[in-house]
C-alpha cells in the first residue's frame, strides 16, 4: 500500500475543479487510457489576462487525482508566463512529497499544462504530440521526454526514470536505451558545469560531505561501473563511514569487495577526505525467510 500524505489524501477523496470548461481558452490532453494513465486540463482566461479558472479530467490512481487537483489550484490567479513556471517538483511539494513511483503524475499535470498554454497560443484543436523518437513502445515516450525528466529531476538511474515517466516500466526492453540517455545527458551536464575536484579545504560539515560524497559517486563512479553492466546506490554517512548497496552486475560480482575498496574507497578518499571508509550493507537480515507449515 503506498504511504500517501494527508495532501495527497485530501485531494483524492475531495478533488478541486472537476470537469471541463465550455469554450475554454486552453485545453491539454496529455497520456492515453492504454497506458493507464490520462488527463485534460481546460482553463479559461479572465479579463485582466490571469486565468480565471482551470478544471480537469483525469484517468488514473489516487496520485493522478490528487496531481490534477492541486495544478487546478496552483495555476488559478497567475499569468500564462507565471503558470508556465509550474513545475512537478511544484505539485509534489505541493502535495507534501508522492510515492517515488508516482512522480510520473505530477510529470503529467505539469505536461498538460504546458499543452494547454501551447493550446491557446496556437488556435490547434489537436491533442498535444510527442516529441522526439519513442524509446518506451509500452507507454510511449519518447526520448525527448526522457532527457527533459532526467534533467529536471536529476535522475541517474533507469529505475527513477520510470517512476516520473513510466519508460522501462513495461516488458524491460528498453532499459538499455534509456541508459544510454542518462549517460549522454550526464555526460552533458559534467561537460557543461564544473566537475567534482578533490577536496582540499578546511573540515567538513556533515551536510557538505554528504552532498560531496553523492557528487562523486555520480559523477566519477557510476560511469566506470555502467560500463561493466553494475551501479550502486549510496544508502547512508555515519561519520566517516560510507554505507553503499552495489547493484545490477555488481551486486552478484565476485569481486564486489575489490571494487569497492580499490574503486569506490578510493575515489572518495581522493574527492571527499582520505579518512572516509566504506561498507557494503547487508541485505541479508532483510530477506523473508522460508516458512514450512
């Protein structure tokens, strides 16, 4: 069962703003039936250029609902260029967070939106199109949609990709690709902004080695174990101490403690502090065990 808010609760047993509007000024359709999920927004503009209102008309979970509720709420009193600055992280916040696999709700409300805005600033009656090529045959999304979620919600794993868009959510056959495209738009992004650089400044606070150790994690060790197929997860900083989980190839690897210490260790004791060590937690003790009745 997913842990909702008392938002996220509110909204879905009491929604706002639910219908359509007659000759509205804006109308988004974004997502379909097939892939679970869909959604309409209409809003209707007042004279003084604000929208005055905004209904919707949602197919979906108790997230979708909510998600459309609260973007309703939030767009109402605002110029297009100021609704435009609506963002999901906007409508999860909003919300009070949502269940890391229902990003994908708030991605949608804020896609609908900007379908809407295209909506009245074009005149077209049709429903807003794809962009780019689609990579996720199950859902279909596409490749532009992909990069723009991982670069708005800094994701880094296939796994966060398909909780805010839902690619690789289906038969897994696209998973290799959307890699593909963390990696280019990671790639990018070190190309592009200032890379991690060795650590040579007074003592650091907790807050900073935290974000330090996660920097280079991202940035200097994940691409060297994508390569061979693995990837790994920073679980928690108890001091000095640094608790990781290795996953995919890794996680079954052989020589997982040798990486670890001569990869992993090593490098963060290069970008971080040279007194850091590191541990790989153990999910063993989480494991159900086999009962016999």
């Amino acid at each position: 069962m997913w842990d909702y808010t008392d938002k996220v609760r509110d909204h879905f047993f009491n929604p706002r703003n639910v219908g359509e509007i007659e000759n509205a000024d804006g109308v988004g359709e974004v997502g379909s039936l097939a892939c679970g999920d869909a959604l309409k927004l209409t809003f209707k503009l007042g004279k003084d250029g604000k929208i005055e209102d905004a209904k919707f008309k949602t197919f979906g979970c108790a997230s979708a609902i909510a998600s459309s509720s609260v973007l309703t709420e939030l767009i109402k009193g605002k110029t297009l260029e100021e609704a435009m600055n609506v963002t999901n992280k906007d409508i999860a916040d909003y919300l009070g967070g949502l269940p890391e696999q229902k990003m994908h709700c708030s991605v949608m409300g804020q896609e609908a939106l900007e379908a809407a805005i295209e909506n009245y600033k074009t005149g077209s009656t049709q429903k807003h199109e794809l962009e780019g090529n689609v990579v996720c045959t199950c859902f279909g999304v596409t490749d532009k949609e992909i990069e723009r979620v991982i670069r708005d919600n800094n994701l880094s794993t296939v796994e966060e990709v398909t909780n805010y868009c839902k690619a690789g959510g289906g038969c897994g056959g696209c998973k290799g690709e959307i890699e593909k495209i963390i990696e280019s738009v990671k790639g990018e992004k070190i190309s592009t902004h200032k890379s991690v650089t060795p650590h040579k400044a007074g003592k650091l606070t907790n807050i900073q080695k935290i974000q330090l150790v996660q920097q280079t994690i991202n940035e200097q060790i994940k691409p060297l174990l994508r390569e061979h197929g693995g990837n790994i997860e920073l679980i928690d900083v108890e001091g000095n101490k640094v608790i990781v989980a290795f996953r995919g190839m890794c996680a079954q690897c052989h020589l997982a403690e040798f990486t670890m210490k001569d990869v992993v260790q090593a490098r963060l004791r290069e970008f971080v502090s040279e007194d850091l060590f590191v541990e790989e937690k153990d999910d063993s003790a989480a494991q159900p065990h086999n009962h016999q009745e």
